[in-house]
C-alpha cells in the first residue's frame, strides 16, 4: 500500500511537500549548518543566509524582513500572537476578543488567557460560518487590547471579512491577529491591504515542510515572547534557528504565490461538482456548510444525516479515498466539531459531517467517482439499499 493507491482528499491537514522544497531542505542542511549566532566564517554566512530566508519569506508577503518571526507552525504562531500581546498590553487593555469558530490553537490560549487574568468575549457566526461583525463591533471597546479573527475556517474553508474585522479592532485603538493558517496560497493574500497587525501561517499547509510556520508582526512591535532563551528572531523566539526548515519554507511560499491562479482554479469547479451530485443524489440527506459564503476553492464540509462521518470517512479509505472529519487538529475527539456547533448545527446534523479538501492534482473524473460512493455508502450505512 502506498500513497499512489489514494486519492488524497485532506489538503486541509496536511499538503504533500513539493519537491523544489525537499531539495532546498536537504541544500541547506547539508551545506548551511553553521549556527548563525556563531562568530567565525561559516556563521556569518549562515546569519546572511538567515537574512535572506527573512527576505524571501518577506517579499513574497509585501513587508519588511524584520516583520518576520519563523515559528515551529500555526500553533506557536498563533500563541506568540496572543499570549505575546495580552502580555504586553497594559493593565487598562486586558480584554481579547476571538471568533467562537477559530482554531484550537487560538481558542484554547485564549483560555489560558482568561485563567490568567484576561477578559475574553467570543464573537458569534452566522448559520453560514460567517463572523457576526455587529457583534464583534460591540464586543471591541477602549480595553481590547487583540482581536483575532481567521481568514479561511479550517473545517468550512469559510472566508471571514477580515477587512472589517481589521477596521473594527483599529477603531477601538486595538491589535488585529489573524490566523490565515488555511488561507495562504488559495487567496492573494497581503497582510498591509487586510491590514492586520499580525498573521500567523504554517508551511505543511502549502507544500512547506512540517513544523515550520511564521508569524508576521507588523512594525516589530513589542510582544512578550512565548519561548524564552536566546536573542533569535527579533528577541521573540529563542532557540537555535532551522535554517533549512525556513528556507525550504520561503521556497514555498514563493511557488504556493507564483502557481496560486493555475493550481486552485479549477478545483472551485471540480468542488461544486462533487457538491452538485451529492445534492442530486442524496436530496435533503445532505448538507454543505458554508455553502453560502465565500469559501476556499477546495473545501467542502458536508453533513450526511442520520449516519456518522467517521463510518463514511472509513468506508471511503477502504475504497480509496482519504477525507478528512471536521478538524483534522482533533483526534480523538467524538463531540462533533465546535465550529458546526458555532454555526447552530444540531448534534446528529454536526455528528454526520466530513471535510473534503482538495489538491490542485484532483480529476473531475475522481471527483464524481468520490459522489458516486458517498451516494453509495450513504444508502448502505443508512440500510436502505
Ligand atoms: C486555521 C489553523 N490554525 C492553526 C493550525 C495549527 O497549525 P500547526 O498544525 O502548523 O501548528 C491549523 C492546523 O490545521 C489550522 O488549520
């Protein structure tokens, strides 16, 4: 058994690594081994090279390389954002507002926060996945001190109005973070135009190696550092840097940019023909959530009534398909998924959900084989056939 045996349907967890990026990987870790914060020869390059990866990972972005703090992914990034600025607002800014539908990274820290002392409101969505912003505007007030709001849901590939969310933070004179973990590479995507403050992203998500992601934090500005130690990355985050980790990720960043168009195009409409037949064939069983919104151009999440996801996701690997279950960042975990909750869904509607998240390599004709066997083993696991 090996991946050619699947049609891998999960780009949501995890993209396969491009092989551009294997092969800077493997360059720098066997040429560029020399600790940067060294004093001979070979560290000063290996600092320059350091500069250049910041570069790079910065041009591809539109900002400054001293705006760019390499993480180990999504969830250091998204706890620097957090824990880094409610620890440095003062005391009269010690309230956090985050959307009910982030991601554990942010939701959890977010909990942390509030043991430690902090006020957190947490913003309501609409049935469609969409942040409620009437609510976020009265929840945003002169004591926030951070708003965070993500992008593209990681469960919905729901897209947020972060233009707003931006406007309605920046009015009340606090910080924007957004979580564009699932975003980068699938929309154009600048965090000045946005105009957030700071944005996390994770490499697995884009062709990037696994364990490397970035934080951007506009202008440098102060945060409280999670992991403490060394002087790397600005003073924000300790330890001895990856360098073959962060090059291998500004590589792929710039394909996942220049290819952006080309790879995800067509797959809107390869997606909303999986959708299409779905519908045709399964009537009101089905239910796509989010549908309604601006989504990703490769997710779908989609709710079987009456059976479990989890039966459909493991029927659907035996046949050859691998899809994923809400959120892939939960294993484990049996409730159904605090997004679709978020979102108003019942428990047995949440309970019968799959995500489908494609890759740039999907076929129309592996797209309609995949709804000929949801039909399928919908009509069996119900016991209708
Ligand atoms: C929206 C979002 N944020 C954060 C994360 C966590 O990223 P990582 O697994 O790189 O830590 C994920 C992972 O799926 C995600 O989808």
């Amino acid at each position: 058994m090996s991946t050619k045996d699947y049609v891998y349907c999960d780009y949501a967890a995890g993209a396969p690594c491009r092989p551009q990026v294997a092969a800077e990987w493997a360059r720098f870790a066997a040429h560029e081994f020399a600790n940067p914060g060294a004093h001979h020869p070979l560290a000063y390059l290996a600092r320059r090279k350091l500069m250049e990866v910041h570069e790079r990972a910065a041009s591809v972005l539109g900002v400054d390389p001293r705006e760019i703090v390499f993480t180990s992914g999504g969830t250091e990034s998204d706890a620097l954002a957090l824990r880094g600025v409610m620890k440095a607002a003062g005391q009269g800014r010690n309230e956090l507002v985050v959307s009910g539908i982030e991601h554990h990274a942010v939701l959890l820290e977010a909990q942390r926060l509030e043991a430690e002392g902090a006020v957190v409101h947490y913003a309501p969505v609409s049935r469609d996945g969409v942040v409620d912003l009437a609510a976020l505007q009265h929840m945003v007030g002169p004591k926030t001190a951070l708003v965070s709001v993500m992008y593209a849901n990681n469960e919905t590939g729901v897209i947020q109005p972060v233009a707003q969310v931006a406007e309605i933070a920046h009015g009340a004179g606090a910080r924007y973070h957004c979580d564009a973990v699932q975003a980068f590479g699938k929309v154009e995507l600048a965090p000045r135009e946005i105009g957030c403050d700071l944005m996390s992203l994770a490499a697995a998500k884009f062709g990037g190696p696994k364990g490397m992601g970035l934080l951007y934090n506009q202008m440098n500005s102060r945060l409280v550092p999670v992991v403490v130690g060394g002087p790397q990355e600005w003073g924000l985050r300790a330890g001895t840097e990856d360098l073959p980790g962060m090059a291998a990720m500004a590589v792929a960043m710039e394909v996942a940019k220049a290819e952006r168009v080309a790879a995800w195009g067509p797959v809107a409409t390869i997606r909303d023909s999986l959708e299409t037949k779905l519908v045709a064939g399964l009537g009101a069983n089905v239910r796509l959530n989010g549908k309604q919104a601006p989504r990703l151009p490769n997710v779908s999440n989609i709710s079987f009534l009456h059976i479990e996801g989890q039966a459909m996701a493991i029927e659907l690997g035996e046949q050859g398909f691998c899809v994923g279950l809400g959120s892939a960042c939960a294993p484990g975990e049996t409730d159904p998924s605090h997004v679709l909750a978020a979102m108003g869904l019942s428990w047995e509607d949440a309970i019968g959900c799959i995500r489908v998240s494609f890759g740039p390599d999907i076929t129309q004709a592996q797209s309609d084989r995949l709804a000929e066997l949801c039909i399928a083993n919908y009509t069996s696991l119900r016991g209708l056939g």
